[in-house]
C-alpha cells in the first residue's frame, strides 16, 4: 500500500475541509477512497467538487465496498463509537473525530473492541496535540523543568457562538443530538490537552449553567475546581457567549511556572530554588527585596516563546501521522484510546452540576447514562428546538 484510501463519513462543514485538503494534495499519504452522507444533495456536490470518488448514503455499504482502507467520521458524537467498531470490525483503520463519544460507557466498548485488533491503526483527531506549543509544554512538564505541579488554571472562554449557529441544526445543542454543550463541542481539545500534559484529575466540583446566555437546552457556561489527589488543584472555566474571550492556561509547579497566552506565546519561569527551600532559608532582608518588586533575576530565569499556526495544519498533520502509521508503524500523535479521558472529565462536570456534589474519578458510568437519558427525555417533553 503506497496510499491509505480514505473513506470521509460526513461530507459536512468538517468532512468538506479534510476532503479539499487530501484533493489539493496537501495531506502526504493519504487518497479520498470513497465519500459518504444521507443527504440526498451532498452526492450532487461530492460529484462535481470530487470527480470520480465512489459515494454512498449508508456507511455501512462503503465499508463493504472495498473502496476504502479507513474511515474518518464527521457524523454526531454519539455515532463515533458505533462507527469505529463497525470499520474496525472489517479490518479497516479508523480516524475518530473529537470527542470519541457522548458517555464513557460507550467509549470504553469502543477502546475494548479496538483492543482486539491491535493490528489496525485506531486514532483520534486531537489536532492540537500537534501544535507545536502544546508538544513543547507537554515536554517540559514531562522533564520536570518546573517540578511537581502544585496548581493549574485554564481559562478558555474564545468559544464565542451565536444563537444562529445553534439553530441552523436540529441535532445541536441537544442532548439527545449532540450529548451536550460547550463541553463536547468546543473544548474536547483543552480537556484532552488538560489531562495529556497535567494528567487526570482524581475529582472534580462544578458550577455548570445550563441555556445561560443562548436559547439552548445544554451548557453554554462551565467553571470547574478539579482535585487531583496529591494536593494539586484546578480550575478549568469554558462558555460560548464571550465574544471578547481570553485563552490563558497557567500550570504552577514548586519549582517554576508555565503561562500560555492565546495558544500562541508561553511564558517559562524556572526557580533557580525549589520554592519549599527558598521558603526554608530565605532571610527577612531578601524576603523585602521580593515585597518590594525589585529585580528577580537571581530566584527565577525567563524565558519566552512564540509560535505560528497556520489554520488546518494540525488537522492535516493528525491526517499525515494517521496515514504514516498504517503504512510505516509510526507512533500515534493521539492514540484512539486516549478519547476517553476527555469525555470522563466532560460527563464528571456533567454529573457534578446534576447532582449538586463532588464526583469522584472514575465516574459511575452507569449513574452518568441514567441521569444523561432524564435529560433526553425531559428534552423530548418540553422541546427548545421545536
């Protein structure tokens, strides 16, 4: 095999975008083997934008069809799981859209099937662990540059969505269509981000608002305190209604500090002592000079970092590192598996707000499911979108 064919499932907003990008060749190894949609109208546009490339309206069929090596899937969250067993079932490798699923429990059936035909490659569009930014933050929490974390804090509020996107699909913002908010559609990636570099929290307490500032019945505010078991806390807050909104993750670590702005420029201070020993020795002379802001060279060294990022060339890197480890073995950038620590922080926050408490991690899957299936049925009761 010199190319993977790759069959989009979705020919929507994010389907489009990853077939234009493989049809102007931009993304090494990988052809379009076949596109498929239930929408009557996109076999007409897939036709004249991608002449030639096989179409189907039922997915199921093109797995058959022997036109396709993988799958990427541009559908509804809750369909990602049902669609990477079906492909991975007939031997083809499977490129999952964030987040991996809705709740856990269907999630960990996906991870646990895929454990079984370790051959294949199974992987997760996170395409910011591409960036370049977060690889180099990643790393130096990783080394130990700052120790060991005491704090993070990461505010993420450039989600800024208008009523009209809500309403120009009926499956968004809706729980039975979509699963949730803010939570499962715009910031999988900073919780996956959150956990790849911080790691998992042990518990979390949220303050969750439901339909706050949108005509919606999910969340379109979040602030959440996370406890990570040893100590270290954090506070992760996210909306859709900030049009000015502000991108700053800090991670505060006893022997130095990480601060990204905008997903663009970080900011490294190291200690040149571990904070706990500096507190032990320091004389009230040198404890002033702090009070006092005078120079800090000599307890911290600084350093900064900025980066480019040039629209689509994560997505298309995930593509490349996708394709690169079917056909050579390269190791995963995000391994399918890990889409399940993105939607257990999500379905936790969910369950903290539901039920006014502290949730533990691992959550209840099965408190999580039943109290997800009374929001779908109150939504089915007493519609928003009608």
């Amino acid at each position: 095999m010199k190319k993977v064919r790759l069959g989009i499932i979705g020919l929507g907003q994010q389907g489009g975008t990853y077939a234009g990008f493989i049809s102007e060749g931009k993304v090494k190894g990988i052809d379009i083997g076949a596109i498929c949609d239930i929408d009557p109208e996109k076999k007409a546009l897939a036709e004249e934008k991608y002449p030639g490339v096989p179409f189907y309206d039922n997915y199921i069929d093109m797995l058959e069809s022997g036109d396709v090596d993988s799958i990427i899937t541009c559908v509804p969250h809750n369909l990602h799981p049902e669609m990477g067993i079906e492909a991975l079932k007939r031997d083809i490798h499977a490129l999952l859209e964030k987040p991996a699923g809705v709740y856990t429990k269907q999630v960990r059936e996906l991870n646990e099937f895929a454990a079984t035909k370790p051959e294949l490659t199974f992987s997760i569009m996170f395409n910011q662990r591409a960036n370049e930014l977060y690889q180099k933050v990643k790393e130096i929490i990783d080394n130990g540059e700052i120790g060991e974390i005491r704090r993070t804090n990461w505010i993420i509020t450039t989600w800024w969505r208008p009523q009209g996107y809500y309403d120009a699909g009926s499956w968004r913002a809706t729980w039975e269509g979509e699963g949730g908010g803010v939570l499962v559609n715009q910031a999988p990636h900073q919780l996956d981000l959150l956990q790849w570099i911080a790691g998992m929290p042990k518990k979390v307490y949220s303050n969750v608002k439901y339909g706050y500032q949108r005509n919606i019945a999910v969340e379109d505010e979040v602030t959440t305190i996370l406890d990570y078991g040893n100590g270290a806390t954090g506070v992760f807050v996210t909306c859709t209604h900030d049009i000015m909104g502000t991108d700053r993750f800090e991670i505060l670590g006893d022997k130095g500090k990480i601060v990204v702005d905008d997903s663009k420029k970080v900011t490294i201070k190291r200690l040149k002592t571990p904070e706990a020993d500096m507190s032990a020795s320091m004389d009230m002379g040198d404890v002033m000079r702090i009070f006092m802001g005078q120079d800090q060279s000599d307890i911290y060294s600084e350093e900064v970092l900025e980066f480019e990022s040039v629209w689509g060339g994560q997505h298309i890197a995930v593509l490349e590192n996708f394709a690169a480890n079917v056909l050579d073995g390269t190791p995963l950038l995000a391994p399918g598996s890990d889409g399940i620590h993105g939607v257990a922080l999500a379905n936790a926050i969910h369950l903290s707000s539901w039920l006014g408490k502290e949730v533990e991690l691992p959550l209840d899957e099965e408190l999580y499911l039943n109290e997800l299936n009374k929001k779908i049925e109150h939504e089915k009761l007493n519609p928003i979108k009608k």
